[in-house]
C-alpha cells in the first residue's frame, strides 16, 4: 500500500446494502439521511442512515446517472433514453442519457443525451433543447448562479445559456472532453480529457493552460470549496494543482500517493479542506491537502470501488463497488 500510513484512522461503515450490479453513481440527499445508487442492472437504490433500502426508480437498461436536487427531488437517467424524476420515468430520446445535473436553485433538471440538452422543470415538463453539438455530450456542469451551464464533447466544452440553452460562447480544444468541473467561485472551468491532460480555462479572461503527462485518461476533477485547489485523477496517485496567487502555471503539483490501482473518484468535503479518493483497489482515503501527503483515514471494502459522493455537511462518505456494494461511512467530522 503505496504512501498509507499506519497511523490513519480506520473508517467505520454506518450503513451498507448490495445492489444488484456495478454501481456507476451516488448522490446524496440535501439532509444527508439517504444517498441514492445507480446501477447497472437499472435500479435507483435508496440506503438510509438506518440500514433501510427501497427501489426508487427502475430504468430497462443500465442507469448511468443520479442526482438530488437542492430542494430533495431525485433524478436519474438510463441506457434506456429514460429520465426519472421522483420516480415518475419519462422516455426522451433514442440515445443514452449520459448525466443529469440540477440548476443549484433546485428549479431546473439538465439532462444530456448524445449531442444534445434538454432541460425539464421540477415536475418533468420539457423546457428547452439545446442545438446538436458536434459530437455526444459526455459531462455537464452548472455556474454556480446558475445562469450559465456547461456541456464537455469533443471539440471542447460548449457554454450555454440556463433559460432556453442557446449557445454562450465555445472553449474550444481539439479532442475529447471526459469531464468538467467549474470552481465553487465560478472564475475557473477544469475539464479532464481522453489524452491524459488537464485544460485550464479563466473565464473572465478566457485564457487557457493545459497541463499533461498523465497515466491515463482524466475523468476525476474536484475543487475546494474555497477555489484554492483543484484535486486530479489519471492514474493511481491523486494530483492537486495550486491556484493561489499567479496559479499553477510554472509550479510542480502536490501528489497524493496511497492507491494501487487507478482513481475511480475524487471529491472535497462540502466547506473543507478533506479530500477523499476511492479507487479500484477497494479503497477509500481521506486527505489533507496542502498539510500533509499521508492519507488521515482509509475504508476497505474489497470490491474494486467505482464512484463516491460526499453528504452535504460533510459528516458523511458513500462509496459504490463494481460488485453491487453501497457503504456510507463515517468520514471522522472532528479532523
């Protein structure tokens, strides 16, 4: 085990339930008593603190994204070109709904589908189609007021606007967007790509900086709440880059090292400086990013883990294995 230290704290289960098949997302609830499951056999599973699961959504294919919104309605989508929301499944189109993200006010669902967004209201009805973009949208991403949305495919990521989606200008970039994430300040947009590199853009300036020489392709991205750091995959080692003052251009990255096998998800705790980092190694590892370079804490579950989700007050970490298992841990609020 590569950088684990003896001395971090071993992380206890609250709750734990299996899923019938590979768990491809978590989200939690606004109150952090339930997270939801996709999975890849179609089903939405609900695991309360109290151990207590129900089916809250069943998809015909594979579900491939979930999300609460700010307000605890849940959303999720499927293989089967179905949305859901509160349960109630709506056909959309032909192709795979690849993600679902809701407009921070809880009042808008964006749903992305081969080249296109759509977004739907509260209770399901269609508000607005985007135009094709030029390939299948792959990760979608709200500005923080809620104005704006972003959309990664290839060719870089398209901005558009939240009410009717037309377009607000191309960051483009000659390849292929994996994933995107826009800073909790709304100054700065990262996105992760099909050759093993990072893009930076400024949003205010719309000046770029790409950072590579990454393992693998990059699908993890996650900042700090406070924009100070921006926490990468692309490998087995978790890579942070620095954006005090100039920002990470000219500066060598702080690396994370504790995994075996490559990241599956990265994310910082709601308004804190913890990191955590689940892999396909079986593991989740707390971090403390920017004080110290050995993980604080370490659940092991093993089953290769494939996705995380933090509960809003950051108490709480749900982590979903390829082999159907969901575990919400005790993420140690005192450290």
């Amino acid at each position: 085990m590569p950088g684990l230290s003896a001395t971090a704290n071993v992380l206890s289960p609250v709750a734990q339930t299996q899923a019938a098949d590979w768990v491809d997302a978590l989200a939690f609830s606004p109150t952090g008593d339930t997270v939801a499951a996709a999975a890849a056999d179609g089903s939405i599973t609900v695991l309360g603190l109290d151990g207590a699961t129900r089916i809250a959504a069943r998809h015909e294919h594979a579900a491939t994204t979930v999300a609460f919104s700010s307000s605890g309605q849940l959303a999720s989508g499927g293989q089967d070109g179905q949305i859901a929301i509160d349960g109630v499944l709506q056909k959309i189109a032909s192709e795979w709904v690849a993600r679902v993200a809701w407009r921070p006010d809880g009042a808008l669902l964006a749903v992305a589908y081969g080249r296109r967004v759509s977004t739907y209201d509260a209770g399901g009805a269609h508000q607005a189609t985007s135009g094709e973009l030029p390939a299948t949208v792959a990760c979608l991403g709200w500005h923080p007021r809620g104005v704006q949305l972003a959309a990664g495919t290839y060719g870089g990521v398209q901005l558009l606007r939240g009410n009717g989606l037309a377009r607000d200008g191309l960051l483009a970039w000659k390849g292929s967007v994996l994933e995107l994430a826009i800073s909790p300040n709304g100054r700065r947009l990262a996105h992760g790509n099909q050759d093993a590199s990072v893009h930076f853009w400024d949003l205010r300036k719309r000046s770029e900086l790409e950072m590579w020489g990454y393992a693998r392709k990059v699908r993890q991205l996650a900042w700090r709440h406070d924009a100070r750091y921006l926490a990468t995959g692309g490998g087995d080692e978790v890579t942070l880059w620095d954006f005090a003052g100039r920002g990470p251009e000219g500066t060598r990255p702080i690396t994370l090292e504790g995994h075996d096998e490559p990241l599956a998800w990265l994310g910082f705790a709601p308004a804190s400086r913890r990191l955590a980092s689940v892999a396909g190694d079986g593991r989740a590892l707390l971090w403390l990013p920017g004080e110290t370079v050995q993980p604080l804490g370490a659940f092991e579950l093993g089953d290769p883990l494939t996705c995380g989700a933090w509960s809003h007050d950051g108490r709480l970490l749900a982590v979903g294995s390829a082999g159907g298992a969901i575990a919400i841990i005790d993420a140690d609020p005192a450290t």
